[in-house]
C-alpha cells in the first residue's frame, strides 16, 4: 500500500488533491484505465465471438447488439470523465484525454524502463494490427 510506504511532501486538502500528487496519479489513472479497457476488450471479444461464431442469420445482428454495448459504455465513462467529482475537479474530459494523460505520466516514470516501453509499444502495434484485420475482414 503506497499510502503507508511514502511520506507525503506536504498536506494535501482534499483526496482529489491526494490523488493528482506525483505519488499517487499515476496508480491510480492507470487503476481506471485498465478497468475500463478490459471491459471494453470483454465486450469486444464479445462481438468478435459473435460475428465468427453465430450462424450467418444471426451473427450481424449479434455483432451490432454487442458493439451497441460497447458504444453505450463508452458514452457513460466519458461523460463520467468529464463531469468529475460535480466540484470542478477532473482528471480529463474524456476516455482519450485520460488515457493520453495515462500514456504521457508512464513515459515520464518509466523513460528508462526498457520493458515498460516495449510493452506499450508492442500493444499499440498489436492493437493497430488488430484494428487493421478486423477492418480487412
């Protein structure tokens, strides 16, 4: 626990002001947006099931449920995003914005981390690649 192995540097007066210390906002951006992906990776494994798997009456019809599921997921967390904790704190305007912010702090704490670049490196590749076949058909 992170809490109890670090000092903190000064007080901090709310928990969202704990939470954008340069301790804590890594963990916790990452926390949200890995949870968020695998739900969106869940329902999208979901839909390529479908559309591989059902009978040729049914799949496109499953697929579009599926992705409708997934936009509508998308569409809450964003505007969960955005609207913060309803006092005017956020941690970004949308899934993007967030994962962005996401991306920039990894690159800043890691920089040095031959293994953590890699990963996010073969991940956007995998990724790309992934949207690429799917695209193909």
């Amino acid at each position: 626990n992170k809490l109890t192995e670090t000092s903190l540097k000064s007080t901090t007066t709310s928990v969202f002001a704990l939470l954008q210390s340069e301790d804590y906002e890594l963990s916790w951006i990452a926390t949200n947006v890995h949870f968020i992906m695998g739900l969106f990776g869940f329902i999208s494994m979901v839909a390529l099931r479908a559309y591989s798997m059902f009978p040729k009456t049914i799949s496109k019809e499953s697929t579009g449920l599926a992705i409708s599921s997934l936009l509508l997921m998308f569409g809450i967390v964003n505007k969960g995003i955005a609207q913060g904790n309803r006092s005017g704190d956020v941690f970004g305007n949308s899934m993007s914005h967030l994962i962005g912010r996401y991306l920039v702090l990894l690159f800043q704490q890691q920089r040095s981390n031959v293994f953590a670049i890699s990963a996010v490196v073969i991940g956007i590749i995998s990724l790309l690649s992934s949207i690429g076949s799917i695209w193909e058909g």
